[in-house]
C-alpha cells in the first residue's frame, strides 16, 4: 500500500485500474481478477473518491483512462512489479522450488528457435511453470516494462534504460532470391537490387544499414512465407542466414550479398533492471548462454567477441 495524506492505493486497486486499462470493461477485468464486475466498480470508485480525479471515462461500450488514470496506471505497474520482487525474494530465501517464467519473442523466433530453448530448460528446471507470448517487438517491449513478460529473445540493442540488453550470438543477414537468379551466389551493388520488388521481413534493423532504399510490395513477419514468395518469384527479400541455410543447401533457394557490405545483427536477451532477478530468470539466463548444446543453427551463428 502506497499512502499520502490519507490517500492510498493497495495492491487490489492498482490490479484493478490495469485491467480496465488494458481491456476496457469491467466484465473483462473482473474475469481476469475472479471478482464480480460491481466488485471491480467499488474499488476504482473508491480509488476516484480519494484521489479527487476521474480515472476513466465511457467511449462507447468501451472504458478508457483518463490521463489521471494513465499516470496512476504507470505507478500501478511499479507497485506491483516491486512487491512480486520482494516475494519472490523472499520465497528464494525460504528455500522455495519452482516458480513461473513468461518468455516472449517475434513470430519467426518462436517456431525456429524459442522451442529448442524451452526444451533444454525445462529439462534443467522441469517445476518451472513457463508461458510463451508472441508479437511485435514494439508490444513486447512494452509487456516487459509492464510487468506481464520476463524475458524477451529479440534483436539486440534495443531503446530502454530499465532493461538490461544480454547479448547471445551474431547472424549475417543475406538477400534471398530465386535459384537461378542472375544476383543468385555472388557480391552484388546497391544499384542491382535497388529496383528488384522486395518483400521486407521487418522494419529497421539490417534493413537500415543498406545502401538502398528497397522497392517495398509486401511486409511480412512470417519468414517461412516470404521464402515460398520468393520461390515462387515474387520478390527477393533480406533474411537471417541460419533462416535460409537449409534451403540454400537443398537447392530451393539462393542468396546473394552486398560488396565489401557484411549485414550483421545481434540476438539476445532483454529483462528488467531490478535489485533482485528472480531465480527463474536467472536459470533461463543460464540455459541461454550454452546455446551451443542446445541450438540447431549453432553453425551458421557466431560468438560474441568478449
């Protein structure tokens, strides 16, 4: 409980106010918190009456906060980001087992990488309870410093100074482009690709760091689909190597490069800067980083200088 000149928000409130926030009907929220909808109702009214400040307001059928409600919104989530640190310290220093640990990370991550991940930790830590989310990395970010996601596997850096950014390995980014393609296995220029239709796998990053600016027809943040579209000559795309190596190898795809112009990104961890990372987030930081063991791309990756 936070308490100023007879003013106060508890736990439950604070619980409360976010999920009107977030889904913007007390049906919803009470569903989510296993209470009935006048229950939710009393608390944030009992919230307003001691603020002095409306904290929503009625758009339609929809519930939305007011700027009050947003500010207090922000100390809400800090409020209960630093009492679930306190218990789980707490827990860990009583000899607890186990406890819950939320991953999150892009579409393309989750089916060709985050399951190997998994696998290898939960046969360290099997009494852990984990849960997958996936979504753009704007999202992510955001469900990170709210307090719904752990742990982020993502491509590093990343804006944000309460989180700490735990690089892993290092991948080529390559063009991809139909077998047969006249830029298909050698060193191309800018100038050569700059009129080619492109299919754009995700905004920024290495595609950035060209030296073109590409001729968009189609996003897409399915790898897998952008490589049956370039197969079937609908554009050339920018992809990670280790998402194409296989399909170079059997002959389905080619891949070419920019002179003298390596494209390379960074993929790592992202978690909040706390007095205390719980033991969950700290054994997954462990498994993480013997990614040789448990990686099948480990070959077309590379180390992290040190």
């Amino acid at each position: 409980m936070i308490a100023s000149g007879g003013e106060r928000l508890e736990l439950a409130h604070a619980r409360a106010l976010i999920a009107i926030g977030e889904l913007g009907s007390f049906n919803k929220a009470g569903e989510r918190l296993r209470l009935s909808p006048p229950a939710i109702f009393a608390q944030i009214h009992q919230l307003e009456a001691e603020l002095g400040e409306k904290l929503y307001e009625r758009a339609g059928r929809k519930l939305v906060l007011t700027p009050a409600g947003r500010l207090m919104t922000e100390y809400s989530r800090r409020l209960i980001l630093v009492h679930d640190e306190a218990i789980g310290a707490v827990k860990e220093l009583s000899g607890a087992q186990g406890g819950s640990l939320c991953l999150g990370c892009g579409p393309h991550i989750s089916v060709s990488i985050m399951p190997h991940l998994l696998r290898a930790f939960i046969s360290q830590h099997p009494h852990v309870e984990v849960r997958l989310v996936t979504g753009s990395d704007r999202m992510l970010c955001q469900d990170l410093e709210g307090g719904k996601v752990d742990v982020l596997l993502m491509n590093l850096p990343v804006d944000g100074t309460g989180l700490v950014q735990d690089p892993l390995w290092r991948y080529e980014m390559v063009f991809v482009v139909p077998p047969g393609d006249p830029a298909a296995g050698r060193a191309v220029s800018a100038a050569e690709l700059s009129s080619r239709p492109f299919i754009l796998y995700q905004p920024g990053g290495a595609i950035e760091a060209v030296e073109f600016q590409p001729r968009v027809v189609m996003q897409n943040d399915q790898a897998d689909s952008i490589k049956e579209l370039v197969k079937l000559g609908l554009g050339i795309s920018l992809l990670p190597w280790w998402s194409v190596s296989g399909d170079v190898c059997n002959g389905s795809l080619a891949i070419a490069r920019l002179e003298n112009r390596p494209l390379v990104n960074v993929t790592g961890l992202l978690y909040r800067r706390t007095a205390h990372v719980p033991a969950p987030v700290r054994a997954l930081l462990d498994v993480a980083h013997q990614w040789k063991t448990w990686l099948p791309q480990a070959e077309d990756v590379q180390e992290i200088a040190s």
